[in-house]
C-alpha cells in the first residue's frame, strides 16, 4: 500500500522491470523505423496494428496470466498508434521525452493496480478458506510438542511431590509457561489458562482442585488427531483447546497428577514493544492477515468469531453466497467484503477497504520520477562509455537547441524548487510528529505513575509493607493502559515485567539501562527519557520513572518503572509514508504542469525564432519572399520587424544587382553574339569581292567560281541562323512537357547512340537492378545527357585513348546520374564559370550547353555539379528527385 515501504528486492525489481521498458521502446522504434523504410502507407499500417491486436487476443487469453485482456488490448493498439506517431515525426524534442515518460509510467500503474487488486481478491479467497475451519493444525501439532516437553520437563519431575509436600502453583506455572511461550506460533496466537488436580484433591499448594469443572469440559468436547487434545466449541466459539495429561508424582505412579491447558485463540497487543520482538509466526501462517479485517459466522449468521469489534453479531448482508454461487464481494460503504460460504456451511467475511484512485496516482507517481533516474543514468552511462544505440543515443554533450536548453533549465529550476519544499516540508512534518509523540509519552507516563503511586498507596495502607505483588499490579496497569511496563528495584534489577518472557528468553537484559539508573538512583531525577534503546533491529524510546511511597519514616524510594514506547517509531514511519506519498503526487503532477508550461512558453518564443530560420532557407535572390507576422509589439516582434525590412531591404538590393547583371550579361551576350557573327561574315565578304573581281576580269568563267562562292555563303549563313537559334534557346527554353520517364531506359538510349561510333574510346555503362521513375521531359533530359558525353569526348587529349563512363545509381530518394571521363580536368580558377553562358574550354562553341543543362535540371527540382582533378579527369552528376522505385523484372 505504500511505496516507501518496499524492499530492496521489491525495489530492484521495479528497477528490472523499467530498464525492460527501455529495451521495449528501443526494440519498437527499431521494428517502426523498418516499416516506414518499406513505404507502407500510413492507413495500411494502422490496419495491420487493429489486425494484430485483434490476433493477440486469444493469445493473452491462452497464457493463463491473469492479465485484463480488453485493457491489454486497448493499450497495445495505443502504443503502436503513438509510436508510429513518434516514429513519423522524425523529431524527437523534450515534448516527446516528457510523453514517453508519462506512457511508460502510467501503462504499468493501471496495469500494476488492477494487477494488484486481483491477487488481493485471489488471497483473501484462500484465508477465507483456511479461516473457515475453526481447527488449527498448526497449534495443534504445537501443542502436542508443548505437551511432551512438559512431561519430560526434569526440573518439574523434581518438585513434584505429594502433598502436604507438593509445590507451590508459581513454581510450576512458571515451568507450564516457558514451554508454552517457547513455541512462539502459540505466543503469537493464543493464550492459555491452567488447571491441575490429583485423584483425591488438590496437586499444588494453595491452588484449588479443578477436577469436576474440568472432567465437564472434557466431556462436551471432541477429540483431534493428537492424543490428549480436545476441540471445544464454547458459546463465543473461539477457537478452544483443551490439553489434557498426566504428570507421575510418585516413582510407582500410585499418585498421578493431572494437568490440563485450556488454549484459546488470542490476538496479542501489537501496540506494545516488546510484541515487534516476537511477532514472527501468523494464525495459521496467513502472513497478510493482519491487513484484513474478519468474521465467521455459522449457518444460522450468527457471529462465531471476529478479529476486532467491527462487525454485527449477525450477518449484515442481504446477499448470501451458496456453494453454487461462491463467493461475493460486496461493496459497502468504502470497504469491499469478500464473503466465502465453506463447506461446512460457515461464512467468512473478509473485508478490507476499497482501494481508491490516490494508490494510482502515487504509483503513476513514484514510477515516473524512477523513470527519470533510469533515463539520467543512462544519459550519464553513455556520456562515458558511448555505448547506446544511434536511435537512443542521449548525452551530455550533445549540442541541444535553444528550446530544449530554456525547457531544462525551467525544469531544472522546478526540481530543485520542488526538493527544497519537500525537504523543508518533511523535516517539518517529521519534528512535529516527533514533539507529538514525545508528549504522547510524556502524558501516558504521568498517567501511569498516577495510577501506580495510588495503588502502592492503598496497597501501604491496607497491609503497612512494601512486599508488593508487582505481577498483578502492573498486568493491570499495561492492559489499561496499553504498554509494556517494567519494575526494577532500587539496584537496577528486574523484580516484574507485563512481558516477562522476553527477559526470561535472555532477549532483553534484566537490568536497568546505565544511563538511566545513574539518573534516577545518583542525579534524583524523577524521569529520564532515553530517546534511543534497541533490541536487534528494533529502536525505540524509553521513559523511566522513580517510584516512591509515603511511609511512616518518610517518603521512600521503593523502585524505578521502566515504559518502553514504540509507536514514535511504527506511527511515525507510517505517517511519514503517507505523507511522502501525497507531497509525490502533488510535486510529480506540478513537475508535469511546469514541463507542460515550459514547453508552451518556449515554442511560443522560439516558434517565430524557428519560423525566421525556416524562411532564411527558402530565401532566394530574385524571387518574392514573404515577410512574417506578429501581433505583439514585444522583442520577438522588434526581431520580425527587423527579418521583415532586411528582406526588404535585400530584395532591393538584389533588384538592383539582378538589374546590373543583366546589363553586364547583356553587353557580354552582344560581344560575344557580335564576335560569332563576325566571323563568318569575313570570309564571306572576301567571297563576293573574289566573285567581283572575277566577273569584272573574267565574265565568261565566272559560273564554276559562282556556285562555289554560292555554297560558302550559304554554309556561312547556317552557321549564323545556328548561333541565332542558341541563344533564341538559352534565352527562352521551350515549354517542358513533364511526366514520367522510367530514366534506365532513357540512360540507356543515349549510351547506345554515343556508342556506336566509338572507335577511338571506351564507353562504359552501369546501370541499377531497379528501376527508377522520375518526373520530367524526356527531351530535355536526351538534350542534357547528350551534351555531357558530348563534352565529355571532346575534353579528351589527343595523345590518350578516352574512357567515358556512364553510370545511374540510387541515393536515399534521388537518381545519381554521372558521366566521367579521363581527360585534361578544368583548372581551379575556371570552377565557378562552369554554368555561366559564353563558358567555353574549347576553340569553338558558343559555352551556353552547360549554362542551359542547369536550367533544365533545376527546373524539375534535380542539381547538377562536376568534381574534376587536373590530368585526371572530370565527374559530372545528375541528380533527379525519384517517383518510385521498382525491382527489375527477370528475363
């Protein structure tokens, strides 16, 4: 019922059990990860968890493991939702570490308490079965023994003697009960009352004959497996013994004794100290018993036997369980009784109260704040060892965003705030109940040296001496009061204690505490507290006090009364408990809103943060970016006031610069347009003046030189519509017709084209064994790849044979197209004019087929880019946004 009360074991498994949920949340993201990698759409995954819960059902069901099997269900179904959640954000932040640690605390908590609940009902079913007979094997075998051991008992051989020379009743009382009280089953359970008697009358001195009362007990009674031994049932109906046997007197056994123990069931004060010492052995080792309350009642309802005074002498309930019908549980007024008819017709209530919703929140509680030491050794176990998985690799180290390091610093703050109070608050509590006890003890010793000076006064009185029978006085005394009470006389020994057994057992000393005697018998204090005493494993605390009687020569010290006090330590424990448990719950469920707080207040201030930095990403020249918006005039805005006029300010700025550009594009598009245009207009001027001359010279030859100068002019005027058409397309691309392109085939088309001319190099193609679709115009990508190769075969030397190498590949979701060869590489001054029109490493060409390559590729989402080394080669990459991907077929 309270967590602070558990073991070592009890709390290394718990322990266990977390670090399971660990490994369970590793091997689920594992496993989900896997899924989301095989493109399993999201409703097919949702239908596949239904089907498997489903599926699990008659597997719980089978294991026989007592687990709720719609609860088990549900919450699987549950976590596997989560955990795709989880798995498809593909962000995990302080808000998800906080969700997992309130799942993983809360399943076992609601699991644990209904757990829990069942096997409370499954045990108080068993007692109620063993309760339901009113024999007890277990004290019958005791007795049995006890009856041996007395009857061997030599000392007791030795004082037996006839009388007017028989012992007296103390001497042989005292024998009875050390054998008794040695087998600590019937200490714990039972108590007993003596009778003794001889044929012709009495057996001990000054203690009366019984033999007819106790012949007339016999006689009602029924025998048991044990010789000797009788089951009574006496109007009460407690569970009776009658021990009966005989003791020779005589050596020739002409003078028997008979001795007989009438052994009833009995609960001893577990409110008194010296009872923790010797509590070991429960009625019929029922262990838990003592967490329920009960009542037999026989076929008629009436009440055979009740273990405290909280139930009717009849049975209070309409309902009544048959064998059929067995057993019920009624709930009534915040107790659940189980009641259990036997088959001897009796009813066992068995009732303890209704476990409420504050047990699960405690345990919820208790299990999240493990769960947060379980996560922080991990942290701090693998910021030394690195030894954790990728997926769940947490370490101090580790770069965390400013969100995450504002979110643990409120939490942080919040514990630490948190631990102080309930530091504080504890310690508190702890001194409070501590001074209430030490009064508590200070009131009943006041109230039982009152009570004891009053009986020695009348004691004086009546009969002027100090020989005072201590055993009666002070068996009144601790049953009145409900203590434990020693007498020591005036050197500090034992003369009576309410416990006696624990001093004859050599458990306890007999004499009196040091520090105390010195006290009371030196210093003449009338009380001395000792605060700490223990016995073994038990501490507790002790107040003494000085006895004294008015006599006729004058007040006397007669004796010091020795009262040990045990609830500070049992009553403050257990109040403590609780009050630890309520202050977890309150500060677990405060921890939560502060973490729900800190996290609300941080994605408040860091959301529009995130949102800027987001925007700085989409940022382009030359293209209208749009500003943010904020409502509140606080910094954060002053911040988006600031993002909103700079992308102003670059948008003009690059307005100008785009403007400047083009004009310096333009003036070097003129050059080189009127550069190309140029060229062939030279020889073509000297072809007409040739032509002139020739038919001013010659005119009758002039037909051969005509077509001749006919064909270069109209050779030079291709050459110039050609370039015209270059830059038409450079400056304007023709509209793009999208779709999809299985781009295996497309790589393999134009390979095969360069192919079949080269005899002078070696073309190599590599291509996937999967297909790969991407979104795109197939000319445009024929276009592309031509003038790779193209370029490619022409970057070659003369004096090496050329290796060009084509290949396609799959990297993550984009097709790898490259193209490489082994020629003279580009210098490094030259990389950054690669794409820019007019570009040319060659002797002739326009340099736009890299500049409109870019283009198209950029234009369907894909990059393009080169790696080169000089004398070595160049590699230029394609890379291509995919659509699906499919396994190649088998011929």
């Amino acid at each position: 019922d309270h967590i602070f009360n558990l073991d070592r074991s009890s709390f290394i498994a718990i322990m266990a059990s977390l670090l399971l949920l660990v490994a369970l949340f590793l091997f689920s993201q594992r496993i989900m990860e896997t899924i989301l990698r095989l493109n399993i759409k999201k409703y097919h995954r949702l239908g596949t968890m239904a089907l498997a819960s489903v599926i699990s059902i008659p597997v719980i069901i089978q294991s026989h493991s007592n687990l709720p099997v719609v609860e088990m269900v549900i919450i699987g179904f549950m976590f596997n939702l989560i955990f795709d959640m989880y798995v498809s954000n593909n962000q995990p932040n302080f808000t998800w570490l906080v969700v997992w640690l309130v799942i993983f605390a809360l399943i076992p908590s609601v699991l644990l308490f209904k757990y829990n609940n069942e096997m409370d009902f499954s045990r108080r079913l068993q007692y109620a079965k063993k309760l339901s007979d009113m024999k007890d094997r277990l004290a019958e075998q005791s007795l049995a023994k006890v009856k041996d051991n007395i009857k061997k008992d030599k000392e007791l051989k030795k004082i037996l003697k006839p009388c007017p020379f028989c012992p007296s009743a103390k001497q042989v009382l005292k024998i009875i009960n050390k054998h008794f009280t040695d087998n600590i089953y019937l200490y714990n359970n039972y108590q007993y009352s003596f009778y003794a008697y001889a044929d012709n009358g009495p057996v001990l001195d000054s203690f009366p004959s019984s033999k007819r009362e106790v012949e007339k007990k016999l006689s009602k009674a029924v025998s048991t497996s044990v010789n000797g031994l009788k089951f009574l049932s006496k109007p009460n109906n407690k569970n009776t013994y009658l021990l009966y046997f005989k003791v020779p007197v005589t050596k020739d056994d002409s003078y028997p004794a008979y001795f007989t123990l009438e052994v009833e069931r009995n609960h001893r004060d577990q409110s008194k100290v010296f009872t923790e010492l010797l509590i070991e052995k429960q009625y019929k080792e029922l262990d838990n018993l003592g967490e329920y309350e009960y009542a037999i009642y026989n076929n008629n309802e009436s009440l055979i036997y009740e273990d405290a005074q909280a139930y009717e002498t009849t049975y209070p309930f309409d309902e009544v369980p048959t064998l059929e019908n067995n057993p019920l549980e009624i709930k009534k007024d915040g107790v659940s009784h189980l009641v259990y008819r036997a088959p001897n017709q009796n009813l066992v209530v068995v009732s303890k109260e209704l476990p409420n919703a504050r047990r699960v929140v405690t345990l919820f509680a208790f299990l999240f704040v493990l769960l947060i030491l379980v996560i922080l050794l991990l942290v701090g176990f693998n910021s030394v060892f690195k030894t954790l998985p990728p997926i769940f690799s947490f370490t101090f180290d580790k770069v965390m965003s400013i969100r995450t390091r504002i979110q643990m610093a409120v939490i942080a703050l919040t514990v630490i705030f948190f631990l102080s109070i309930g530091f504080v608050t504890v310690r508190y509590f702890s001194n409070e109940r501590e001074m209430y006890h030490e009064g508590r003890l200070d009131r009943k010793g006041k109230a039982i040296l009152t009570n004891t000076d009053i009986e020695i006064a009348d004691f004086y009185k009546q009969y002027k001496h100090t020989n005072i029978d201590y055993d009666h006085l002070i068996q009144r005394i601790s049953k009145i009061h409900r203590m434990d009470v020693n007498i020591y006389d005036t050197s500090g020994q034992l003369i009576s204690s309410s416990e006696g057994d624990v001093f004859d057992k050599g458990i306890i000393s007999k004499s009196m505490d040091p520090v105390a005697f010195f006290a009371l018998s030196k210093l003449r204090e009338e009380k001395y507290t000792q605060d700490e005493e223990q016995v073994g494993n038990l501490t507790y605390k002790a107040a003494y006090l000085t006895l004294k009687l008015d006599t006729d020569d004058g007040v006397k010290t007669i004796a010091y009364m020795g009262l040990p006090y045990y609830s500070k330590h049992r009553e403050l424990r257990d109040d403590v408990n609780v009050f630890m448990g309520t202050l977890l719950n309150v500060y677990v469920f405060l921890l939560l809103i502060a973490g729900a707080v800190a996290i609300a207040i941080t994605n408040s201030i860091t959301r529009p943060i995130a949102r800027i930095g987001e925007k700085l990403k989409e940022f382009k020249l030359g293209k209208k970016n749009e500003p943010l918006e904020w409502e509140s005039k606080d910094e954060l805005g002053d911040l988006i006031d600031e993002y909103n006029s700079l992308i102003k300010k670059v948008e003009d700025s690059a307005e100008k610069l785009a403007h400047q550009e083009r004009e310096g594009a333009w003036r070097e598009m003129a050059k080189q347009v009127a550069h190309e245009i140029k060229n062939p207009l030279t020889p073509m001027k000297l072809s007409i003046q040739y032509l002139l001359h020739a038919y001013r010279s010659n005119p009758e030859d002039i037909e051969p030189l005509l077509k001749r100068v006919s064909g270069t002019l109209i050779e030079q005027i291709d050459n110039l519509a050609s370039i015209a058409s270059e830059f038409s397309n450079f400056a304007k691309m023709p509209r793009a017709d999208n779709q999809k392109i299985i781009v295996n085939n497309l790589v393999q088309s134009v390979f095969n084209f360069f192919n079949e001319g080269s005899e002078f190099m070696d073309l190599k193609l590599k291509l996937p064994e999967v297909q790969m679709e991407v979104f795109a115009d197939k000319n445009h990508l024929i276009q592309v790849l031509n003038n790779l190769i193209k370029n490619a075969t022409q970057a070659i030397p003369d004096d090496r044979r050329g290796e060009i190498t084509v290949s396609l590949s799959q990297r993550e979701d984009t097709a790898v197209i490259m193209v490489k060869d082994n020629g003279t590489g580009i210098p490094e001054d030259k990389w950054n004019k690669v794409f820019v029109p007019n570009f040319t490493t060659k002797n002739s060409g326009t340099g736009l087929g890299l500049a409109i390559s870019k283009n198209i590729i950029e234009s369907v989402n894909g990059k393009i880019y080169f790696e080169t080394k000089l004398n070595v080669g160049t590699e230029f990459f394609v890379e291509l946004p995919i659509v699906s991907v499919q396994e190649l077929e088998e011929a």
